[in-house]
C-alpha cells in the first residue's frame, strides 16, 4: 500500500516523540521513502540521529542549516511529500498551524506545502481541551486536515484523561487508510444527497424516506480525500460538513436539475446520490388546498432524469449512480447503469435490515461497466462512502494516465 510513497513526517516538542521513531520504522518497512522534521523543543526527547538511521534519510531541524542538502529546504521537503504526518503535535503547533505562523523550518514547511496533512495531538488533557486548542482544531478540520483524535490514558505528566498519542501501529494504520482513499486533491467532485421534495401547496408535498446521510459521507469521505466538494441537498436535518467548497440547499427535482447543470462542466466526477422525485404535481395550488371533497386527484408529470441527462452531456467526467431498489437488485441496477452512461453505479436493497434509507449502515454492490460486481457486507455509510471516493479517485487517476493530453508529459 504505502510502496515508494513520500511521507515526511514532522516530530514537534512532546514526550510521546519517542514513539515516533517506530512510527518511522513501520512506514519504511511498508515500502515508503519517509523523510523526517524536527523542531528544536523534539530534539530534546529524541535525537535527530535516531530517526536518521531508522529512514535511511537526513533528518531536518534547522531553518538555515542544512542547505547541503536540499537547496531550500522547507519548499524542497514541501515537494517532496504526498502527505505530511505531525506526530506527536503539541498545543503550541497546533496554534501556529491554524494560524499560519511560521518561525521554523516545520512550521514553514507546513506553511509551504498544499500537501495533505495529517496530525497527531499529544498533550496534557487541560492542554488539549483548553479551549483555544480546541478552536485552533476546528479551523485546521475545516481547512481539511485529517486530526488523528488522542487516545486517552495514563499521560507523562502523572494524570490521567484524554492526550496520549495513539499507539504506532494506529497511526500508520490512519497514514494507509488516508492512500487507500485515494488522493483527491486538485479534483473537484460534485454530489448530491437527501430527497427531493415536489409541493402540492403551499404547505403540502411529495416526498421521500432518503436521510442525505450516504451523500454527506461521501461529500465528507471526498473532502477528506483532498477534493474541492460541491454537495447540492435535497431535504436533509443533517448539518454539512464544515470543508465544502460549495453547499446548495435545493427543493424540487427541477431546482436540483438547474444547480448540477451549473457546475457540471467544470467536476472531475459527479456522485449521483439524491433520491430525486420522479414525478412532480403538474399544477401545484397556489394555495393551500382545502378539504372540501372526499377524493382528491393530483396529476402527476415526470421529472427530467438528472443524472442521464449527464450520461449525455459528459465528457470526461467519471459518473456514479445510486440504485435503490426493493426487488431484482442487480438485475435493475445493471439496466441503469447502462442506461444512464455511468462508470459505476452503487445499488442497494432498502427494504434489507441495516440498509437503505434513514439508518447509519448500508448492504451495497458496485457494478462496473463490463459486469464486475463487489459485493459489500453491511458497513457504516461512512466506511461506504470512502470505497466509494476510492474507487471515484482509481478512475480519475487512470483517465489522467491514459489521457492524450499526458502523453508527452
Ligand atoms: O432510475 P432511478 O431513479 O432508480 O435512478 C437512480 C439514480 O438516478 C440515482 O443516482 C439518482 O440520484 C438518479 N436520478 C436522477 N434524476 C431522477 C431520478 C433519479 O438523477 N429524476
């Protein structure tokens, strides 16, 4: 998984930096060059030596000295990442961090790259809840940095409570997990999610069971990949996540239609997850309706199917659909995939026990064009929606390798 990957792990000022070094050690031994950044305040529990000899790599305190071996060295290990680990990260990073001070070669590296981020806090539990680290987390969540949560325990300073750095093992499990999603960064992917609700009335419509939870998670799972996000919701209670480039609040299919058409020429992939209302009332009363009748017919017209409508127009664009169904899964999914000119389409059974609508779990297939299916067992929405940005990044990734565009390159 992490074979000829570049980690560059930066090792700030706390006890647990101690651990770091088998958190090193573990990374190499997967196959990844790992290159190493220390402030001075780390170098007091660990030596820059120790992790020289575990990465088989210069490891790097100074600002100003070590010009022999990277000509500027906090742009040149800023490039030479694909994601940067801050294990362990104290307090004291955190606020220069999330507010862009830059006074070591750590803090400017980190400063110089747009590379994924990925940290550890460690600290003392009042530290770590104090609530001006707790706000310096939230900004650098809603930048999109991935925040290893710290486990909690016996801690160095005699107390106990939350702030021990996760155990090695764990923490080169979330630096895997983060390849495994697949590196979106510098692709934008739009997704819709929640129902689509059609008015009678004023104060009446029609409805669905869908939550918009399997489209937040994929939305969250896409932005955590490094994605620029667009989610266009349908009705939804849930809150958004917080690192959406755009968030669209839409009604009607017809609402829903006109805000994916705005952005679609300029997406690298659309995740087609809403529950859009096939059929709208023709003339929804301008109104309220009253009870006057014992029978009340309304005529129903057909909505336009979005996510075909895309299957025409794409171009380059990787496109994924959802296929609800309640019988023939498969069978039906298959027909649409086709159908709609999708890449891959995500078809589930909503009258199965832990999936469909409304719950945290789901029971879903993949199927490709050309007929492979994955089957999944059941898993959270949120497990789900990371193999699905997974599988969304494989097909960018191989479109841009096979690309005419990149053949002289
Ligand atoms: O045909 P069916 O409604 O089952 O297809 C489901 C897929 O098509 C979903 O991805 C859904 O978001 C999309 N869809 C759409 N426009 C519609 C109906 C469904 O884009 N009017």
């Amino acid at each position: 998984m992490l074979d000829k990957k570049n980690i560059l792990i930066g090792v700030t000022g706390g006890i647990a930096a101690y651990k770091v070094v088998e958190v090193a050690s573990r990374l190499k031994k997967s196959g990844a060059n790992v290159r190493v950044m220390m402030t001075l305040a780390a170098t007091e529990f660990i030596s820059p030596r120790t992790f020289e000899e575990i990465t088989g790599n210069a490891a790097f305190v100074e600002m100003f000295g070590d010009a022999a071996h990277f000509h500027v060295a906090h742009v040149a290990l800023a490039d030479f990442a694909d994601m940067i680990l801050i294990a362990p990260a104290t307090a004291n990073f955190l606020a220069k961090a999330a507010h862009g001070i830059a006074d070591d070669l750590l803090t400017t590296t980190i400063l110089a790259s747009d590379k994924p981020l990925l940290i550890a806090p460690s600290m003392n539990t009042k530290m770590f809840l104090n609530p001006a680290t707790q706000e310096n987390l939230k900004i650098l969540k809603s930048r999109g940095v991935k925040v290893l949560e710290p486990a909690s325990g016996e801690l160095a300073c005699g107390t106990v409570g939350k702030g021990r750095l996760p155990e090695p093992a764990e923490i080169c499990a979330a630096v895997e997990k983060f390849f495994a999603a697949g590196n979106l960064s510098g692709k934008k992917i739009l997704v819709t999610a929640g129902g689509t609700v059609e008015a009678i009335d004023p104060v009446r419509y029609i409805g669905n069971r869908s939550s918009g939870r399997m489209g937040y998670e994929i939305a969250k799972a896409a932005a955590n990949a490094g994605a620029e996000v667009i989610l266009i919701s349908g009705k939804s209670e849930l809150e958004p996540p917080n690192d959406l480039k755009i968030f669209v609040k839409v009604e009607s299919a017809l609402e829903m239609r006109a805000a994916v058409l705005k952005e679609f020429d300029s997406v690298d992939a659309v995740i087609m997850s809403a529950a859009v209302a096939d059929y709208r009332v023709k003339n929804p009363a301008a109104q309220k309706i009253k009870k006057s009748s014992d029978t009340l017919t309304l005529e129903l017209v057909k909505n336009p199917d979005i996510l075909k409508e895309l299957g025409g127009l794409k171009k380059n664009q990787v496109l994924v659909g959802f296929a609800a169904e309640t019988q023939n899964v498969l069978d039906y999914a298959s027909k649409k995939l086709v159908e709609k000119n999708l890449d891959f389409i995500v078809a589930n059974d909503v009258t199965a026990a832990g999936a469909g609508f409304g719950t945290s779990t789901n029971i879903a297939s993949i199927i490709r064009r050309g007929g492979q299916v994955e089957n999944f067992p059941k898993m959270s929405k949120t497990e789900l929606a990371e193999k699905i940005v997974e599988r969304v990044a494989k097909l960018l990734d191989a479109d841009k390798k096979f690309s005419p565009a990149n053949v002289n390159q």
